[in-house]
C-alpha cells in the first residue's frame, strides 16, 4: 500500500509521528502486527480527511482496542 504521493508532506509527517506514539505506549508495540493494524487505521483516518495528529493519534488509539485483548 503506497501512500507517500496519496497525502501531503505535513499529513505524513502527523500519520509517522501518531503511529510511533500510539505504539510506544503499548508493550507489543513493535511488533510488525500491531504497528500495521495501527497504521491501516491512520490512514484509513487520513483517507477520510482527517490528517491533525489528534485524530489520527486518536484513530490508532482505536486500532489498539482490538489489537491489545486478543494478544494475551
């Protein structure tokens, strides 16, 4: 999934930054799983037009509820 000509230099910059946050904070965070399933939520976020680093921080946020009870 190519996204770098899809959105703007400021929209990647926000997408790299909220999914490094929202991973850091887990303990499984950097596992390639949960930063893709992160990451396809971010940009699914930012494909809807929402490219602040609140809403996509917020969006990947969303993606850990899933992901974090079905790794234990």
């Amino acid at each position: 999934m190519l996204i770098e000509g899809a959105f703007d230099s400021r929209a990647l910059a926000n997408m790299n930054i909220a999914l490094d946050r929202v991973c850091e904070k887990i303990a499984n965070g950097e596992k390639h799983m949960v930063r893709k399933r992160v990451a396809k939520q971010i940009i699914k976020c930012a494909r809807s037009g929402r490219t602040t680093l609140g809403d996509l921080t917020a969006a990947g946020r969303r993606a850990l509820i899933e992901v974090v009870p079905s790794m234990k």
